[in-house]
C-alpha cells in the first residue's frame, strides 16, 4: 500500500483520491473545505490548503510516493515544475498551454518520472493511437470527443467538469491539426459539422487543440485531427461572446478597476454552467484510425458512450479511472520512463489502462474493418 497525494478535489480530483483510497492511502488537497467535506470516502486525509504557493506544496508533497495532479490548467505547469523540483514522481491531467517538453530535461535531472494530460482526449485516444501505431503504418487519425450534460438546458446546452477558464480555454487557443504531415492552424471552433451518434443524436463538431503533443511524437503520421463534440447551435453562442471580447485575457478599465474580461465571463458562466448535485452527463468518443496492416487497409474505429452512474458524473470516470489506472502503473514500477511522458508514451500498457476502465464500467467498443 503506497501514500499517495491528490492536488485538487474537484468533480475530477474528488472521484480520483476515492477510486484510490480503495487500494491505498490517499490523501486529498484541497484550497476549498466545501469540496474536501463533499468526499464520500472516511477513508481519505483531508488538507485545506493553497498549493500554489511553493512552501505549502513543497511541505505537503514531501512524504508521499506519488503526486497525482487535477489542478486548473493555469495551475498545472508550474505546480508540475514544483513537484520535479521535489523529486517526486506526478500524473496529471491538467491542461495547460504551456509546452510540456519544456520540462523534461528538469525531469530527467532530478530523476522523475511525470506523466501529464493522462485524461479522455488527450488521454485514453493518444494511448489507443500508439497501441496501433506499434502494430500498422497509421495514415489517417480523427478523433471526435465532448462531454455533455443530459438536460439541455438554454442557451448553451452544456455543464462544466473542469474550471470554467479551463473551458473557456478550448474556445480561444488556436486549434492545430496535421493535412499531408504539414501543420495546419486555424482558429478554435472553426469547421463545424454535424455528426450522428448511436443513442445520442445528432451533435456539432469544431476544431479545438486536443491533438497537443501529438503533433510531435506522431510527426510521422501524416493526418491527425481532434474535434470537441458540442449541442448544435451551442457554437454559435461561444463564438458571438469570444466577437465581442469576453473571453479575452486583456485588462479593461470600470470604473477605475483594472479587469479581465475572461474572468468576468467566467464568474457570470459559473453558475449555469455548473454541475449540481443530481445532473447526469454522458462522455462520447468515436476515433478512426486508418493505414496498412500486414499489407492490407484497414480502419480501427472505437467508441465511447459513458453515462453517469453510481453517482458518478461520467467526464469524472473516463478522465479520473484513466489517470488513476496510469497512476497504479506507476506506483507497481510498471511504467518508469523518467522525464516528461505524454499518454502516447504509455501505448504498451493499453491492454492493463483498458481492463482497468473496463473493470469500473468505461467500456471503449472496437471495430475493425
């Protein structure tokens, strides 16, 4: 039984320090006592405290075997940069603007293995992209994912799991994807189309940066593309607001105060786009993946529809039971690749993450053909 460390006790986080308080003992951080009094389990420490400052973090980390990071992504990179520091080894499922790599020679110095975006997409659709990537020459990656709440409520038709800014976020960082091995940049919610999904309907897909490190550890794969998946109509809403500058991070001056406008959009947002105590959301993921194989074409395509269940908000299960399964490997010395590790570093361990997902009911169903 190893000691383990959570950062953060959001939906994430909470679901996180609870499916490994089952095997070892977890201890959860946290800057709001309203999310650490909301864990279930007796069996989980409880600090309320503010990481963000170094001395606290540094102080709090120091006895444990693993630190498993669910900060917001303005959080991420400098607490994961801290935690190398300390030479600790860290999942993370943060998503942060900052280039990962940046930190990887930190890492290797000081002898840490750190693995980051370990969430859905990017996630669990880099680790199934490598696992074929070692098996077949991958021409075409799309992968199409959105997490969405069952009760389409007006006018965005959408609820929030992660930090509003981190949401905020998708909709104004270029989006990047790869035609012909040529990198390709437009800006995020662009291309939308509608695509049809078994059970759930009809849904809008737009460009977002979810291909992340991808553009570089697959570089030799010559089509990569992520859309998020949204409502329809909901893309028409975030675009007008980001027109009009209400996602900007540029300060403007009221009455005399200086203020962001994106942290205005983001306290105003909040409320609706909250998840209250009974919403039900759903995860949907479909991935093609298409190239030659023992010389022949084929297409691998996998999808994911996760519902809520066991009063468990489905984004919290595919995003926590993924980081939580790569955690338990490196805490069993199954992983130990030191320095900065994307998902699509972990390709050889798909079978144990999907048996792991499998056993807590995220069930990803593939179809070749």
């Amino acid at each position: 039984m190893k000691n383990i460390v959570v950062l953060g006790c959001g939906l994430v986080g909470r679901v996180m320090a609870e499916d490994l308080s089952k095997d070892h003992n977890v201890t959860s951080v946290d800057i709001s006592k309203e999310n650490l009094d909301k864990i279930k389990s007796n069996k989980i420490n409880k600090i309320c405290k503010d990481v963000s400052e170094e001395t606290i973090l540094n102080e709090i980390i120091k006895d444990f075997d693993l630190v498993v990071g669910a900060l917001p992504g303005f959080m991420g990179y400098e607490t994961m940069k801290r935690v190398i520091l300390a030479k600790k080894n860290i999942v993370d499922i943060s998503f942060y603007p900052e280039d990962p790599f940046g930190l990887d020679q930190l890492a290797k110095e000081n002898n840490v293995v750190a693995v980051m975006d370990c969430g859905v997409a990017p996630g669990m659709g880099n680790i199934i992209f490598s696992h074929h990537d070692k098996m077949m020459q991958i021409t075409d990656y799309e992968c199409l994912v959105g997490g969405l709440p069952k009760k389409r409520d007006w006018p965005f038709e959408y609820q929030a799991v992660f930090s509003p800014i981190d949401v905020i976020e998708e909709y104004i960082r270029p989006a990047r994807y790869v035609v012909n091995k040529s990198l390709v940049i437009k800006e995020a919610l662009s291309d939308t189309e509608l695509v049809d999904f078994e059970e759930i309907g009809t849904l809008e897909s737009w460009n977002s940066d979810g291909l992340r490190t991808l553009i570089q550890t697959m570089s030799h794969v010559p089509n990569m593309i992520e859309k998020t998946l949204r409502y329809p109509g909901c893309v028409e809403y975030l675009k007008v607001l980001r027109e009009c500058g209400y996602f900007s991070y540029k300060p403007i001056e009221i009455n005399g105060s200086m203020i962001r406008p994106i942290d205005l959009t983001a306290k105003l947002l909040f409320p609706k786009w909250q998840m209250q105590d009974g919403d039900e959301d759903f995860t949907v993921m479909r991935i093609r993946i298409s190239g030659v194989e023992e010389n022949k074409n084929v297409q691998y395509t996998y999808t994911l529809l996760d519902r809520y269940q066991n009063d468990t908000i489905s984004m919290a299960r595919t995003t926590g039971f993924t980081c939580t399964s790569v955690a338990n490997l490196v805490l069993e010395n199954k992983f130990t690749k030191v320095g900065i590790s994307p998902p699509e570093f972990l390709g050889e361990h798909f079978n144990y993450i999907n048996n792991y997902l499998k056993d807590r009911g995220v069930i990803y169903k593939a179809l070749k053909r």
